[in-house]
C-alpha cells in the first residue's frame, strides 16, 4: 500500500463512512442546515395555510396571494389567475387546450373581465380602438354562434360578421 494512500475512513478525514471533501470538518453543521431548511419549509407551509384559512388564494402565475370572496381579484377557469397574468397565462395556456376546453375558458374570461373590469366586446376589426389605448385584447369565441359563425337560422352570425369571434378589449386606465 502507498503511504496516505489507505482508507480514507482512518485517514484524517475522519471517522464517517463517506467521503468528507474538507478535512477535520465534521458533517454536523450540514444536516443542521437540512434541518433548519426543513423547518423552513414546515413554517412557510404553515403560513400559505393560514393565509387560506383567511380567504387569500394565491395567483398560479405570479405566487401572489388575492381575497378571493368576491371573484373579481382572481379569475377561476381551471387555475386561478390574477389580472395582470392573464393575458400572458391565456397566450400560454389556449393552445394546449381542445376547442371545447377553450371555449369553456374564454367564456369565463369574457364574462369575468367584462363584468370585474369593464373589458369592451368589440365585434368589428374596423371597430377596434387603436393599439395605444388598449392595455390588451383577447379574441375570444362567439357567444352568440358559439364560435362557428353562423346564425341559428343558418347565415352568417350578426354577432361576429361571421368570424366565430369577438375580441375583449381592455383600455387603458386612465381612458376608462
């Protein structure tokens, strides 16, 4: 055997059955560390609790926490999404989703910003406003065709011109 060379157990790495990288140090101060994350993590799980218990539901994109008694901070459609995150969740969330899935949700979308937030149905493109006053927009399906854009008697829904569907306008605050 080479001198030094033997089991590392022995040598002055200490009496621990792995290898410990930094000589003499014992190993205690680390599973402290995994202790006191371990508490950490209890206690923060301990607040979200209680946060819950209070009515606060966090947002699923942001992880901020919102009242949610009166349905207008948090939008409910499968996961709940605050209104800032919408507009993104929607541009990520839409195409995984099948055509039913995603009418589902835009109703709720639709509905949710009218009513909360005074979004604008607009039906026309012509009757868009211009892009510097609107904060964002969602094309969503046709209420009145259910987004296939004919009438109930069979030509083209009055509604959407046809489309199968209308766009939610949110403006701008300060245009409101």
């Amino acid at each position: 055997m080479i001198a030094g060379a033997g089991d590392c157990r022995a040598s002055s790495y200490g009496s621990h059955s792995r290898f410990n990288p930094v000589p003499n140090m014992p190993e205690e101060p680390i599973k402290d560390y995994e202790a006191k994350l371990a508490r950490i993590v209890q206690e923060l799980d301990n607040q979200k609790q209680a946060l819950r218990l209070l009515g606060l539901r966090p947002c699923s994109r942001c992880g901020k926490y919102f009242q949610m008694h009166e349905g207008k901070n948090l939008l409910d459609a499968d996961q709940l999404v605050c209104y800032r995150c919408v507009p993104d969740w929607w541009r990520q969330r839409s195409p995984a989703l099948n055509t039913k899935q995603r009418q589902t949700i835009e109703a709720k979308i639709r509905r949710w910003l009218v009513t909360y937030y005074k979004a604008k149905l607009i039906q026309q493109a012509e009757k868009l406003p211009p892009d510097d006053e609107i904060e964002f927009k969602i094309v969503v399906s046709c209420e009145q065709c259910n987004g296939t854009g004919e009438s109930a008697g069979g030509g083209k829904c009055h509604s959407c011109d046809g489309r199968g569907t209308v766009w939610v306008v949110q403006l701008r605050p300060e245009l409101q």
